[in-house]
C-alpha cells in the first residue's frame, strides 16, 4: 500500500494529504522525521494538500502540526476527520 499522507513530527495530531483521500478509505502515511509508518482510516473525503486528524482531537484542545500549536480544535475531532476551517481555528490569535 502506497503512502497517501505524510506526517511532520512525530506526536503531530494531523498529517497532510498529498492526494485526494476518499471516506472509509484505509490509509498509510509515513513521519518525515523517522520515516516510520502510520495506518488509519478516514473518515471524510480530504483534497490533496489538506488535513487528516491521526488522533481525537477534543473541543478546545490544541491542534499539533511541526510541533507547533496550530489551532484549536472547535468540536471533537475523531481520528480519521477532515481538518480545517469547518473545525479548526487559528492559535495565533
């Protein structure tokens, strides 16, 4: 099984689509810092370039990404969600 999604850091809470990811879909992504191998299934269609949550994500909890606090989560996120504006705001501000 191919790689569809690649993964920062590890203890990042999303990874990046770098195709189209269809629901119900099961997924292998690989961490850019170890090149070690995670497996789940998504949930939501997700395009290319965007996020899928590698764990649950609570309603106000940080979303991780570079391993940096890139927002906050707006409800519960499940893993295997689509990530963005819908349930995601920024942290910076």
């Amino acid at each position: 099984m191919a790689h569809k999604f690649l993964v920062h850091h590890v203890g990042d809470s999303v990874g990046v689509a770098i195709e189209d990811i269809n629901a119900e879909e099961e997924i292998q992504g690989v961490y850019l810092e170890d090149d070690s191998i995670i497996t789940t299934v998504s949930k939501d269609f997700i395009p290319l370039g965007h996020k899928i949550a590698l764990v649950d994500i609570s309603k106000d909890d940080f979303v991780i990404e570079y391993k940096e606090k890139i927002g906050i989560a707006t409800k519960q996120i499940e893993q295997g969600n689509y990530v963005h504006t819908h349930n995601l705001k920024t942290a910076r501000w």
